[in-house]
C-alpha cells in the first residue's frame, strides 16, 4: 500500500500578490486503521468473485465512529481554532498570565455559551502563541511523517533544530561581551549552540491534528504538525508539505504502543478574484509603474548628455586579465597613459596606475598570472582646424611587466604599449613584451642574486619616444629580449554629435566621421580602391569599343616601352 501515499514531504514556494489574508486552505484527516485496511483489501480480492453470487463486506470499524475518525475544515491565514488542551486551559482564568492568554480566555469563554467551537481534531497556532516555538521536536519535523521507513536525523537537521529564532527588531549583539572581545577564537560547543542566531523575519503558522484516540483528546503527545505555513511581507508564501493537488493523500504514522495511521489532503482553496477585481488591481499597477517611471524620469532628466560640437568624447572600461611567460613569479604591473596633441582628459582623471602583485599559475606548460585589474579612462579629442591632409593620432597604453620577490628584489620583466582601439566595441588584445639586454655573464648574475636590470628612462622609446622629432628613428645596436605577454580586456565607447546628426550632407558626415571617429586611414583606402575599380572598368569598355587590330597593336606597342 505504499504506492497508494504520497511520500513528497518537501515545501513549496508562492508567490503572491493579493492578501495573505485572503488565503484558504481545506484540511480532511481521515483515520485509516488496520481493520479498515484490511477490510478494504479484502473487498478487492473478491471483486473477481461477484459473478459467482452476491458477497458483501461489511466494514470492521465499530459504528458511530465515522465522525470521529475524519474530519474537514477550511482554515484560513492566522486564523485561531483551539484544540481541547487549550479549551480546558483557558477556561480557568488564574492560567492566564499574558494578555494574549486573557484575550483567549474570553474567546473561550464565548465559545462555550454559544453552541461550541466548530472543530474537533484540526487546530491552529499561530504566529503570536507561544506554543509554536515550544513544540517537541519530534513534532515539527518527525521521522515518521510523511514517509514509509524511519531515518535518523542528519548533522545539518540537528544544527537547525538547535537554532534560536528571532525578531527583526532584536538585538542580536550581547550586551554582556566586552566590546574588546567581540570576536572569541577558541569558541566552545555550548557557546555556538547559545550564539547561533538567524534572522528570521517571517509569520509562520502551524495546522495541527489531535491524532489521539477517541475519548481522550487534549493531551500534548498526540498533537501532530499536518503543515505549517509561512510568509513575508514581500508576497512570498511557504507551504510544507505542498498541495495535493489532485495526487494521493499524506500519511501520519502515530507514535506509542498503539501505532495508528491517519491520511490528510491539503488543498487550496481561496478564492479567485473577479474580473472587475483583477482589473482594477492591473489598472493599479500600471499607474503605480507609471509613476515610478515619471518619478526616476526626474530624477535623471530628459536631455541625454552629448559632448559640444566639433568634440569626440571616448570613454574605456579597461581590464589588465593576465601575464604569461615570463622569467620570474611574483609579478606586477607599472602602466600609464599618454595623451597625443588635441586630447585631453578631466581634472581629477588619473593617467597611471599600478597593479597587485600576483603569483603565477601553473596552466599547460606555461605560468600565468591572472589580475583580473580593472581601470577606467575618459579622454576628449577636438580639433583646432578641420584638414583633410590631418591624421588622429590614438592615446596609447605604456606598460612594464615587473617582479618582486621576499627579498625585495624587483626585476623588470618586460616592456609594451597599446594604442587606443579606433573602433568601438568589446576588445581582447594580447601584447607582447620585450626588455633591454647587457651581454655579459655578470648581469646575468646581477639579475639573479641582487636583482635590477637594464630600464628605459622613456617608457616611450617601447614605440616612438615624445621627444623624437626627425623621419628615421635607428635603433641599431639595441639589444633586447623576447619575454612574455600580457592580455587585456577593452570596453569602449565613441561618443560625438556628428554621429547622431543624420541631417547633414553625406560628404560633410563622412569629412566629420573622418576627423572625430578615426577612421581617416580606413576612409583613404576606400577611396583608392574605389576610384581604381571605376578606372579599371572605363578602361575595360573603352578596349571593348575599340577594333581588335588596333587593341594587338597597342598592347604590342606596351609590352615594347616596358621592356
């Protein structure tokens, strides 16, 4: 008969954006005891056996009992059914010692002049009684419940059994520690268990069943958990074990010498919202979200920020990623950025920086170090005098790849630089570096014992150094060595009114994207390779026009005057 149970004991996750006070929920319990079971069985083996003659199976349950033994009722959110221990509890008016037991009082007192309360087995504590953070643990989360064989709790359902709940509005920092010893390094087994504090700001409340037998209701070791529901003020709802929702029942095995089982159904059962309702509540969110927009709109503003006329603004979300094949460990980064003629940047933008010190990694046969160092840069470009004949020249990136060790010993690694991508976009660049080399044994040693080595006074001699002025720069007789690599990851953003003004002409637009988006040099080549396929087919129909004796002759006469 373990087919015919539902074993899935895990809670279920709502959410809601009506009322939690408009929930409902339908409880049935039912008992299901061994003679009732095997009387059902019984009926199913001589199903088979009815056209043989008329047999009938009387149940074994003793008559009168039927209402005792299963019980129906709709339970709605926090709302308070007594069960027969609080019945006789709060009729005596010396048990009442909080407000809350003096206001049960006289809800009890009022159900017992009237025709009585209208349940029997099924009740409810809710979030304000203390009765619910005192149920036996064997209550709130019993082995038995819901399941066909018996486990024993595991590490973590014993760590969370043993952690004390409370209020948002608490204090969780004891005022008894000295503030000089907040943090104890050697804590206790005891002292975890006391401190072990969670924030639990929800409602919770709980749907028990007096599962005892007939004639003696009231006692606390027969009162079990059917389920227990929780929600926050956020429109999240909890329930455990989940709805039925059409599948078999839940089981609840009794504790004690005599073992009885008891099958529950949950069902939800609140009411839907009408038509009107709903949409009234839509028209009220969309005002409420229109609002909200109007309300951020003013908050922003409505002009979008654009740079003046005539200036290219260029903003790069930058990350130094990684470092690869170098001599040494330890590694660090020393970079900065150089500003061309027509750039400049703001005030406060810093223009160099310096990366942590990284330990390299093992990955394949190469050691890599991996920052993951982000920076960022704003820089503004505007032209004095709009030229053709005019290159933009990019910012550029000079970095050098050093290593440090316990000893403070630092070594430069290597040398690099990057230029500014002309295109908008994402990037990954990969440069490789080099560093000055002194031939020689003893600068290998120096290297070695003492650290130091050959440095660059102008980390722009890396491409072409600021103060180089002539039309051939000579580098003969400069010793340098291959090392590693380094990777970076570039976001960057063009941002210039030329490149939203669709209003003017196709020649102008084209001069300004030219000047301000940097694509002179690709714009010249198009030009060329346009203008050459315009010659090449004038002069393909101008061959094709002409007779073929002249076309010989003339390629004759070619071939002649270039040899």
């Amino acid at each position: 008969m373990a087919d015919s149970w539902n074993t899935d004991e895990g809670e279920a996750v709502y959410r809601s954006r009506d009322a939690v006070k408009n929930m409902r929920i339908r409880v049935r319990i039912e008992r299901v005891t061994s003679t009732a079971a095997l009387s059902q069985h019984l009926q199913q083996q001589v199903l088979s056996q009815q056209d043989r003659g008329a047999i009938e199976l009387e149940t074994l349950t003793p008559p009168g009992q039927t209402g005792d033994n299963e019980e129906e009722l709709v339970v709605g959110w926090q709302e308070k059914l007594f069960s027969q221990y609080e019945m006789e509890l709060f009729q005596n008016d010396a048990a009442c010692q909080t407000p809350l037991d003096r206001q049960y009082h006289t809800e009890v007192k009022a159900l017992n002049k009237a025709k009585g309360r209208r349940n029997h087995r099924i009740f409810t504590y809710t979030d304000h009684d203390r009765y619910t953070a005192c149920l036996p643990f064997h209550q709130l989360h019993s082995t038995d419940l819901l399941t066909t064989t018996k486990s024993s709790p595991t590490f973590l359902a014993e760590r969370m059994a043993s952690i004390r709940h409370r209020r948002q509005d608490r204090r969780t920092m004891d005022c008894s520690i000295p503030k000089s010893k907040i943090v104890n390094w050697e804590p206790t087994e005891e002292f975890v268990k006391s401190r072990h504090v969670v924030n639990n700001a929800m409602q919770t409340m709980h749907i028990m069943g007096d599962l005892g037998p007939s004639g003696r209701l009231g006692q606390k070791e027969n009162e079990y958990v059917l389920a227990t529901v929780k929600t926050d003020g956020s429109g999240t709802v909890i329930v455990k074990p989940d709805f039925n929702k059409g599948r078999e029942p839940y089981r609840i095995v009794t504790e004690g010498n005599k073992r009885e089982v008891w099958r529950f159904i949950l069902e939800n059962v609140s009411p839907g919202m009408q038509p009107e309702e709903k949409e009234r509540e839509q028209n009220m969110y969309k005002d409420l979200y229109v609002r909200h927009k109007e309300y951020l709109n003013s908050l922003v503003g409505q002009d979008f920020e654009m740079p003046p006329m005539g200036i290219l603004r260029y903003l790069m979300n930058g990350e130094i990623v990684s470092a690869k094949g170098f001599e040494y460990d330890d590694l660090y980064i020393h970079f900065f950025m150089e500003l061309p003629n027509n750039w400049s940047s703001l005030p406060f933008q810093s223009l160099s920086g310096v990366t942590q010190t990284c330990r390299a990694k093992t990955l394949g046969k190469e050691n890599v170090a991996f920052f993951s160092f982000p920076f960022s840069f704003e820089a503004f470009y505007m032209t004095e005098k709009e030229s053709e004949e005019s290159v933009l020249q990019w910012p550029v990136i000079y970095f050098k790849v050093l290593s440090l060790d316990s000893w403070q010993r630092y070594r430069t690694e290597g040398y690099g630089y990057l230029l500014f991508p002309a295109v908008p976009g994402k990037h990954i660049i990969t440069c490789h570096t080099w560093r000055p080399l002194q031939t020689g044994t003893i600068s290998a040693l120096r290297r070695f014992f003492i650290g130091g080595s050959p440095e660059l006074e102008d980390l722009s001699y890396v491409r072409i150094p600021g103060t180089f002025k002539g039309e051939r720069l000579s580098r003969f007789g400069f010793c340098t060595e291959t090392t590693g690599s380094v990777t970076f990851n570039l976001h960057c953003i063009q941002q210039a009114r030329a490149f939203v003004d669709a209003a003017m002409l196709k020649k102008r637009r084209q001069k300004v994207f030219d000047q301000l988006g940097g694509f002179s040099q690709q714009g010249a080549v198009c030009t060329i390779l346009e203008a050459f396929q315009r010659a090449r087919k004038k002069m393909q129909e101008a061959r094709e026009s002409l007779p073929r004796d002249l076309i010989s002759a003339t390629s004759q006469l070619q071939i002649e005057s270039s040899a």
